[in-house]
C-alpha cells in the first residue's frame, strides 16, 4: 500500500490532488457541535498544501437523498476548515459540475478547494458498478487524470463504503493512503492480532442488532465483554429481567441468548448492569431513580446505568491491558443521564491499558463531556468502520488500496 509520503516523495508541486476526507460532521443549524473529524483531517491536508499540491477536498454530510439539499451542504466545514487552515478554502457550488470545474481551474499551488456534498450525486452511493464509475471519471478527470493527478484517501470514516470517491475512484487514479488511514488501521489490527491481555471491550448504544457480527467475533477472542446502554436491556431481558419501558429488542433476544452461551462456555466474562437509572419519560429534565435490574418499574424506561454499576464496570476496567470501547452507557446528550458514560471513560483514563475509542457517539461524548482526549492511546474517526473492521470484514476503500 503506497502512502502519503510515497507521493510527497514524488514531488506534488503544482499538481492536483484529490483527497476522501471524512467531514461529517453533526450540525445544530449551521453550527458544528463536534469539529473533530475536521480537525483530524489537517495534518494530511497540510502536508500536501505545504507540499505545493492543488488540493480537491471530496467529502459528504449526512444523508441527503441523492440530491442537492441546503441542509446538508458543507458550506460550514468549508468555513470551519478554511479557520483551522488559516487560509480560504473555496466550497465549490455542486460536485463535479460547472462550479466544481471552475473552481479547481483557479486553484493556485497549496490552495484548497472543497466539493459539494458528494452524496448530492445520486451515484456516489448507488450499488451499480458503472454509475458509481461515471462519478468516479469524472472526479478522476477534475484531477488530471491518471497522467498527472493523484488520489488520497485519508476519511476512515468511509473506508467500509464501496463508494465512488472511496473505492471506484482509486481504481482511477495513483492512489495512496492518508495519515489517518493508516493510523487507523494500525491500532484496529492491534486489536485483532495479538493484544496484551486480559482484552476488555466496553459495546454500548441504542441497538445490540447494530453490533451482532462484532459481537459474535469478538466472544473469539476478548477476555472480558462488558455491556451498556441501550442494548443491555434486550441482554436483561435474555436473562429473565423484566425491563419495563427500556429499550427492547423482541426480534433479538434468541440471538441474544445465543451469546450468553457462546461466552460461558468459552469462558469470557460477560458484565450487565446490576443497576440503572428509571426514568418516567425520555426526556432531560424526567424524574428519575436507581433501581436494581430485577426491580425496574413496568411504567419507566432505563436511560442510563445506575450507581453500582458504574463501580462494577470501573473495577471491570482496572486491570485490562487493552481496551476497546463503542457506545454510550445512556442517553449522555442529556446531562442527567451522562453519568454512566462519564463513569466508564474515566475508568478507562484511569487505567493503564492501551484503550481505543471506536468512533461515532463514543468519541462525541468524549468531547462534550470535556474528558482528555490525549487519556486515550487512540480515538477512531470512524464508528461503522471499526466495527466492521473487529467484525472481520474487509474494507473495500482499504483494499482497493492495496492493489497496484
């Protein structure tokens, strides 16, 4: 796999480079609320522009229906990362069009332009081979093409997309990986080589139907699968608890079921909460109580782990030698409900383990609840990706990089 310092190394002076950048970021209006993945975008983006490149940011935001939506525009990202690049960066106005054209023709060497939401384009995201390979010419051809442009896939985020600007693209042109690429990928095979043990992974979130591949392959190989949030309560329920209102997924509790098993006869350690707070509604300001897991009240609903659980997880924590956590332990955007997860992240900084955050909400509430991100031995940009990656699955924007 060739990288960017494979193609600083042939000289990018003057030439047109385009970079997959993952810039999704979350909006409330046109305000970022978390500018972390713009800002783990920047050492590659520098480099290149310090380098003399001609950069062409693709990227997208959310998930607009295949076409031009204001809401989902990343006029803000252009702003955010014109800021922290202190230097303009030019938001093209559509994606490959006119505008688009028009605004690589007047880049200068080291300036940046950023296209339009790439998932404007219908075909960015379609499972037809040969339209995702239209968009790709003619993202190759913005570039130069394969005679004098080069492509850098540096958005993580993506990689687990067959996707035009992430896999059809490369297939284009020169194709290298981005710092934050191969830096992700790094810590992942950490993770799924040979870690120092005991191996503890912290799953939370909303559903357990999200997370049962990486579920079923992790029980290969953790020592110790710990279990929060939303989808603790279909596990409580696999056991015999009555979860009240709780989040709750009938369809999985066979499977789940299935998974109890599988860890004890293989021995792993499988943790649930022992407590968690009852609410009488899902809301911020809802009144609320600890309650013990076999005594949730039929009329409340569980939005975060209750006191003693927190002790449990944390001592669960103390001794590991390698972490990996994905998923809130509650509703943490909700003051009131943050506890939990505040809990386990600080358990985690408090040991000694080499500790991974998967990306997605996990991440986020590392930031919002205003933790050290430089606790962590490494934050992942990318949610699905890791999962996907401890699942066992290859990642088609990081194999196509792989082929000559």
């Amino acid at each position: 796999m060739k990288t960017l310092d494979d193609l600083l190394a042939e000289g990018v002076s003057g030439r047109r480079v385009l970079v997959r950048a993952d810039l999704n970021v979350p909006l409330d209006g046109d305000r970022i609320t978390d500018d972390g993945r713009v800002r783990a975008s920047l050492p590659t983006l520098r480099a290149l522009t310090q380098a003399g490149a001609r950069v062409v940011v693709a990227a997208h935001l959310g998930r607009p229906k295949g076409a031009p939506d204001p809401k989902y525009s990343l006029a803000p990202v252009a702003a955010r990362l014109g800021e922290l690049l202190d230097g303009p960066v030019t938001l093209a106005s559509d994606v490959v069009g006119d505008g688009a054209r028009a605004a690589v023709d007047a880049l200068a060497d080291g300036g940046v332009v950023l296209l339009e939401n790439v998932r404007f384009d219908a075909r960015e995201t379609s499972k037809d081979a040969a339209e995702r390979g239209a968009l790709a010419d003619e993202l190759a051809a913005l570039v130069g093409g394969a005679a004098s442009g080069a492509f850098v896939s540096d958005g993580f985020g993506v990689v687990h997309r067959k996707q035009a600007s992430v896999y059809d693209v490369a297939q284009r042109l020169p194709h290298y990986a981005g710092g934050l690429v191969l830096a992700e990928v790094e810590v992942l095979r950490k993770l799924t080589g040979e870690p120092e043990r005991p191996y503890v992974v912290v799953l939370g979130g909303a559903k357990v139907s999200d997370k049962l591949g990486v579920i079923a392959n992790l029980l290969t190989k953790v020592d110790r699968l710990i279990i929060g949030g939303g989808m603790a309560y279909t596990f409580l329920k696999a056991k015999g608890y009555e979860v009240g209102r709780s989040l709750l997924q009938e369809d999985q509790l066979e499977q789940v079921a299935g998974f109890l098993a599988e860890a004890d006869k293989r021995g792993v350690e499988l943790v649930l909460p022992v407590d968690v707070l009852a609410a009488t509604t899902f809301a911020a300001d809802a009144e609320h109580e600890a309650v013990a897991v076999d005594a949730i009240p039929a009329d409340r609903e569980g939005l975060d782990i209750g006191p003693r659980t927190r002790e449990l997880f944390a001592a669960k924590l103390a001794d590991a030698a390698t972490v990996f956590w994905n998923g809130p332990m509650g509703v943490f955007e909700f003051a009131a409900f943050a506890g939990g997860t505040r809990a386990v992240a600080e358990a985690i900084v408090a040991s000694s383990a080499y500790s991974v955050v998967g990306g997605g909400d996990s991440a986020a509430a590392v930031r919002q609840l205003g933790l050290p991100e430089d606790g962590f031995s490494h934050i992942s940009t990318g949610g699905g990706a890791s999962l996907e990656f401890l699942e066992g699955k290859e990642l088609p924007g990081v194999a196509v990089l792989e082929e000559d």
